[in-house]
C-alpha cells in the first residue's frame, strides 16, 4: 500500500548532530528520524526517514501537533536547538551528542571501534526539554526498530520511572530518563500495534516555566549493560557539564577556522559537519552518514553512503586543510597506512571505517524508502570497481598536507611506510594508466577511457615527481616524468573534441562531464586556457537545468533513473569562473 507522501520531512528540514563516532538526523518537530548508534555503520536503531509507517523514531514536541517547530544551532556548534511557541507557553529542545574530544584517537588500529576502549556508555543521545515560558502539556515517543526494522523488539520498564531497556536483534538500548520527580504531571506506559514488531514508550508530561526533563538514549553491549546505564550510568552523569565541554570542544575546535571572507558563517557551519563525518577511533570519514535517500524521488539511485571512499575522504582533507584543519588528515595518512592491501591492483576505492573490505551489498525490501522510493539497499557494490582516479586523488591529498607544514607541525616526516605506499601508488599507475575503468561517477555500464580518471593519473605522477625531488625520496624519476608527460598527451590528443571545443567525459566521445570543471584545479591546465574556457560554456549550454545547476553528466551510465544536479559540480564551476575572471557569473551561482 503506498504510504502519503506527507509522513515524509524534506530531507533539507533536517538538522544534524554527532560526536564523531555516528550521527543522528532531526526533524523540525522533534523526532530522530534516522540514528545508527554506536557507530556509523551500526544497524539503524531510528529508520523512519526510509519508512514512515516501520521504522523507528524518538520525537519530544508538543501534545499539540499544530504547533510548529524552528531549529537552531548554538553558536559555533553542533548543539541543536529546536523551540515549539504558541500563546499557551513556550518549550525548548536541547540536542547534543556528547564528546570528550574531536581528536582522532590516539591510536588507529583497523579493529577498533566505539566499544574498544570502554563499554560504550559514553556515547550516547541527550535530548533535554525545558518550558521557559507559560506552561504546555509535551509527549515523548521512542520506538526503537533494531536492524533496520528488520528485528523485533522488546520493552522493559525500569522502577520509579527512570527509564527502559529496549531490546533486538542482538541490539540493547537504554533510555534513562532524568528528572521527571520535579515536574508535577508525568505519565509513562507502552503501546504496540498488533501489526507491528516495535513497541512505542510514550510519556506525557506537563511542563510550567523553569522546569524540564532530560532524556539520554545509550546503547549497551548486552541486555545487563543497557540496564546498567538505565539504572546507575546515565543517572549518574552531570549532563549540564556534558553540554559545557561539548560546546567548549566545538567552539575551540572551529577556532582554528583561518577563513574570514564572504559567506563566513555559511563555511562555519560546512566545516562543521564536515567534521562530524569523521570517525574518531581510526580516522577514516565517511561519505554521508545515511543509506538509501534516493538521488531523484520515485528513482532507483540510492546507496549507502556510510563508508570511506578515497576520493570523498580526499575531497573533505581538500576542504578542511584550505580551511586551516590539518589534524584530520594526519588521522586520516594514518588509517591509510593501516589498510590492508598487497599492491596498487588490491587497493580498493572504498573502505568500512575500521578498513574493512567486505561491503557486501543488499536490498531491504522489508522497507519502502523515503517517500515510498525503494530499493532501500546497505552495503555498497562498488567497492569492487576499477577506478584509477583514487591514486591521484589521494597524492594529492598527501602533497596539499605536506605543502602546508602538516608533517612538520605534528613531529612527522613523509618517508617510510606512508612513501612507500605513494611510490606503490605511482608505479601503479605508471603500469594502469592506459586502462579502461569505472569512473569518477561509479557508473556501471562498462569499462571506459574517462577523461577525469586519466587526469588524475597525471595528477598521481606530478605529485609523486614533486614530493620525491623536493624531498630527495627514492623514486623511479626518469620513468615518472617519461609517463606524466605520455598521460597529459594522450589526454589532450583523445579527450578534448575540437568539433565541440570541449573534453569530453570519455575518449573518442561526444558526451560531457562535471569533473572536467577540475582540470584547473588540479593543474593539469590554465582556467584561462582557450580549451577551458570553452569547456566551460559548453558545460553551462549543455550539462545544467533551469536554475543554473550542474549535472555530474547525461549520458548513458547502464542505471535506471534519471540523474539529479549535483551540488559539488556547480560549486566547481563557480571555481572555474571565478578564476576566468567571470566573478559576476560565478556570484550569480
């Protein structure tokens, strides 16, 4: 039965908080509709974003459902604030994942993840609600769907009204609830449709001003953990500290933001939740911290993004590092150290964050998706394709650190195993360069000469080149420059259409590609150079919608579904006019 459209949010709506480890999505009524806890890559525990009838959710608003939401975030931070008005009186939401540090950790096995250390108790969900005006009657809903809503589950109730256990799928929750003796009205009780596997806690309070109620979701390795946090841990904390030092750690870790131009507010708030993509005890970064939301609604372009690709890591460092943030690329230089991989051929593009291989993947069809728009898949199959571009992509990554003084500002020196694994990296391409491959976009409809791949194998080798005669490393010179200068021309032989005046997205071809506007950026070619230029206009003629927005491309990619504007290629050329001197146009965009 197809489920109304409207039980769905906009995915934009949505605010976002973390603590390094995972994430959890919000909505502007107040519910978690969407939280993989402890990890990123945990069974979702709140799933309704990709089902609004299954999946799980955990929403503190109003009894009152006409009154609106508006969110927040306190300053320079990823603390969340959603406040509820109405002439009645006045609430306020206060959501935060707690830190102890936005450090990587300080040691970056591939094993690790958030239970390594400690029991995980630390990492947890506060969602603390204050009346600070009149007086309004609030209800708490959590419905936890352990395994993607795939297992059932089951609810105990703690004593004297401090919380629950809830149970499945080899999944422990705790809810441990903090305060409810200072309000006057609290009812708690559990309902369960007979159709559905998931039990809901609700609780009913009234709230008058200055008081409030707090309510902390951990997750235990086993039932007698998740009880222990109900009943003594989570008591136990001074969340009010918690929420000072989480501040204090995003406060002081966006100070070391070195952008003060145009639009500063708008990086501010990039930067941090670029950060928030980072796993803390590896250093890996994920590419999203959700699975399945569909490129176009009603399409079959939904993947699961809660994995480390090369490049996307790379493009993070790439923002990040311009921005002043250098630790997490020394974080990241150190999880790649630790992958597994023989030689060039076994490096894959993409990794679990604690570097695992085996991404296998699979189709939920137990859910319908956002708005109805399946398959609802985890696991990405990706991992297994060719794609030549990861090389240059993170040499490049590597020379824009050391360019900067990373290596020199944390005691460390480019030699070693991180050397020895970029010279694997060049000899690789210098052996694969003239390979078809996969592309940039992951497209699955066969192997071809992707201009941008080829590119970046060129790239791959000026770096190498670079790092080894800047630091007297050993390397293969006369060979590297031999093969950098066959890359760049056989790129400019077979991938730029003289009939078009444009590089094309592959050799030989008539079709044009978003990652071409890189080409600049990378240094392969002038932004004034008369080629770029024209592929420049070309793209704004041919590869963009109504508003100005770029597609990544529009040809044939072998995938049902049609291709939406993809917002990083727009900003790329933003970057391309900017740096003809087209400043208007790139502003206007």
């Amino acid at each position: 039965m197809k489920q109304n459209l409207s039980n769905y949010q906009p995915i934009n709506s949505y605010g976002v908080i973390g603590d390094c480890h995972s994430v959890v999505l919000i909505s502007p009524d107040g519910s978690v509709d969407w939280g993989c806890l402890p990890d990123f890559d945990s069974p979702a525990l709140f799933c309704r974003l990709l089902d609004a009838e299954r999946g799980g959710y955990f929403k503190i608003a109003p009894t009152d459902e006409s009154i609106p939401g508006s969110q927040r975030y306190l300053r320079s931070s990823n603390v969340l604030q959603t406040r509820f008005a109405s002439i009645a009186g006045e609430i306020v939401l206060t959501d935060f994942m707690p830190v102890e540090t936005l450090s990587a950790w300080p040691y970056r096995g591939m094993n690790n993840n958030t239970w390594t250390r400690e029991d995980g108790s630390c990492h947890c969900l506060v969602r603390s609600v204050e009346c600070t005006h009149g007086e309004l009657p609030v209800t708490m809903t959590l419905k936890v769907s352990p395994n993607y809503a795939a297992s059932p589950s089951e609810v105990f109730m703690a004593e004297d009204n401090i919380g629950a256990v809830i149970a499945g799928g080899n999944q422990y929750v705790g809810l441990a609830i903090v305060g409810a003796y200072r309000v006057s009205s609290f009812n708690v009780r559990v309902e369960q449709d007979e159709t559905d596997g998931h039990p809901s806690i609700i609780v009913q309070i009234t709230l008058r001003e200055g008081e409030n109620v707090l309510f902390a979701v951990g997750v235990g390795r086993s039932l007698q953990a998740a009880r222990r946090l109900v009943e003594y841990e989570l008591q136990q904390r001074n969340f009010d500290f918690e929420l000072a030092h989480t501040l204090h750690c995003w406060r002081k870790w966006v100070k070391g933001c070195n952008y003060y131009g145009p639009y500063a507010d708008v990086v501010e708030r990039s930067a941090l939740t670029l950060k928030m993509m980072t796993y803390a005890p590896t250093g890996a970064i994920v590419a999203a911290p959700t699975a399945s939301l569909p490129e176009d609604l009603g399409g079959t372009r939904n993947w699961d993004y809660r994995y480390t690709w090369l490049r996307d890591a790379t493009f993070t460092l790439y923002a990040l590092n311009v921005l002043g943030f250098t630790e997490e690329a020394r974080a990241f230089t150190h999880w790649l150290r630790r992958l597994s991989y023989v030689d060039g051929e076994d490096l894959q593009i993409m990794y679990g964050i604690r570097g695992e291989r085996d991404l296998t993947e699979q189709v939920l069809t137990h859910l319908s998706g956002y708005c109805d728009t399946s398959p609802v898949r985890i696991g990405n199959g990706a991992a297994s394709q060719k794609q030549l571009d990861v090389f240059g992509e993170v040499l490049d990554c590597i020379h824009l650190y050391r360019r900067q003084g990373g290596f020199e500002r944390y005691g460390e020196t480019l030699d070693g195993a991180l050397w020895a694994m970029m010279r694997t990296f060049v000899e690789h391409v210098c052996e694969h360069w003239h390979e078809p491959d996969s592309g940039i976009w992951e497209v699955r409809g066969g192997l071809r000469h992707f201009v941008y791949s080829k590119v970046m194998c060129w790239v791959a080798l000026d770096r190498g080149i670079r790092a080894a005669k800047q630091l007297n490393l050993e390397a293969d010179l006369p060979r590297w420059y031999i093969v950098r200068d066959q890359i760049r021309a056989d790129i400019l032989s077979h991938g730029y259409n003289t009939s078009l005046g444009t590089f094309t997205q592959a050799y030989d071809d008539e079709g044009l590609d978003a990652s071409n506007l890189l080409l600049p950026l990378v240094g392969f070619i002038p932004a004034d150079d008369p080629r770029m230029r024209s592929t420049v206009d070309r793209t704004i003629e041919r590869l963009t919608d109504e508003n100005g927005f770029v597609y990544r491309y529009l040809s044939e990619d072998g995938l049902e579904g049609s291709e939406g504007t993809f917002s990083i290629c727009t900003f790329w050329l933003v970057d391309n006019l900017a740096m003809q001197g087209r400043v208007d146009e790139a502003r206007s965009l």
